[in-house]
C-alpha cells in the first residue's frame, strides 16, 4: 500500500512572504503617518502635507524593497556558500558525510543501527537535500527569496502608506491631525491583528503591539513637527 501524500498546511510556509509583508504594509501606515503628522503639525497646507507624503511612499517603498532584497540576499548567499561546500564534502568524503549525517539522528534520539539505516537510506535518495534540511537547517519553506521578500515588502508598504494618505485627502482641514491619528490606530490594530491571526498567534496582543508602538511613533513625530514649526 503506498503512503498517502501529506496534505496539511503549516503556518511556517507563510514565514518568508509573512514577516515582509507585515513589516512593510506596518512601517507604511507608521512612517507616513508619522509623516503627515509632524508635517502638518508644523502648520502646513493639505497640498503640501499630500506632497509630503506621496514622496514618503514612493522612498519608503523604494527603499524596504531595496533593504529587504539585500538582507535577503545576503542570507540566499550564505545557503549557496554552504550548499557549495555541502556538495564538495558529499564527493570527496561521502562516508564521513554518512557518520556524521548518522550523529545528527543518534542525537535526535534515534539508537545508532537505525540511525544509520535512516542515513544510508536518505542519502541514496537525495544526498544533498538530505544534509542540508538536518544539518544546514535550509529547506524548501524556509530558503531566503530576495525577489519575493522584496516585492512583497514594497507592495505592502506603498498599500499601508496610502491609507493616512487617503485620510489626509478626505479628512476636514481643521480635525486632519484626530483624523489621521485615530483612522491610522485602526489600521495599525487591525493589521497587528491579522498578522497575529494569519501567523497563528494572540489577536489582541497582536493588535496592542502594533498599535502602541504606532501610537509612540506618531506622537514624538507630530511633536517634533509643532516644535519646528513653533522656532521656524
């Protein structure tokens, strides 16, 4: 009888797209609503804080896009440096690759007989993948994807910068900073929320999180505006 195929899903296949687009879809409604804040605390026109912020998203996606594809690259070439090697050890020493592949089972807590018929049977079928899930730690969910992490990155932070942008748009010009500064709390909780959800974590203390430490942001951001605005 053959095995049936294993179909669950794990929330760790989301991990690589998950973290990148929480982060920037977070740092888009922070940073420019943080932005409008302190531009239009220092007693700027709608005009002018709109400009102000479209700049902000287009920087802000241009640069978590870079940023994200170069820390992410950065660990892709770790993976390939190690899988170089990897692949060297397995050719030149493939027996000592065995005893040691056998070592990383007995220390799992499999006896040593079936540890090395566990490593003898895995590396007939697939060598390289075989040392690299069990001792380099990389496997097909969580390998490094620049691209991916960057597109998802500056996608979900252009979307989160054009929510204040839209309250700012649409607010009256006497309550814009209420305005901005409560709708960008909904969006900051509601996202912590969903990221919270989506990654199988506490929903509530996901969205405190999030949001307190928006809230933090934007309240030093507007004060730093009135400030500058008061001496200029």
């Amino acid at each position: 009888m053959r095995p049936r195929h294993h179909t669950e899903r794990h929330r760790i296949k989301r991990a690589g797209w998950l973290r990148a687009a929480v982060l920037g879809a977070n740092d888009g409604v922070v940073s420019t609503a943080s932005l409008v804040l302190g531009v239009a605390a220092a007693s700027s026109s709608r005009a002018g804080i709109l400009v102000a912020g479209v700049a902000g998203l287009v920087a802000g996606a241009m640069s978590m896009a870079a940023g994200e594809y170069v820390s992410v690259h950065s660990q892709a070439d770790s993976e390939k440096a190690d899988l170089s090697r990897e692949r060297t050890e397995l050719e030149t020493d493939p027996a000592a690759e065995r005893r040691e592949l056998t070592a990383i089972y007995v220390a799992r807590g499999l006896e040593i007989e079936l540890a090395r018929q566990v490593a003898a049977q895995l590396m007939a079928h697939d060598a390289l993948g075989a040392h690299a899930r069990d001792e380099l730690g990389i496997s097909d969910t969580t390998r490094a994807r620049p691209t991916q992490a960057a597109f998802a990155s500056a996608t979900s932070f252009a979307v989160g910068a054009m929510l204040p942008l839209t309250v700012v748009a649409l607010a009256p010009a006497q309550g814009l900073i209420p305005w901005v500064s409560a709708t960008s709390l909904v969006f900051l909780a509601s996202l912590g929320a969903v990221a919270a959800r989506v990654g199988g974590a506490g929903v509530w203390m996901g969205a405190a999180r999030v949001a307190f430490w928006g809230a933090l942001a934007m309240a030093i951001t507007a004060g730093v505006g009135a400030l500058v605005g008061a001496i200029v």
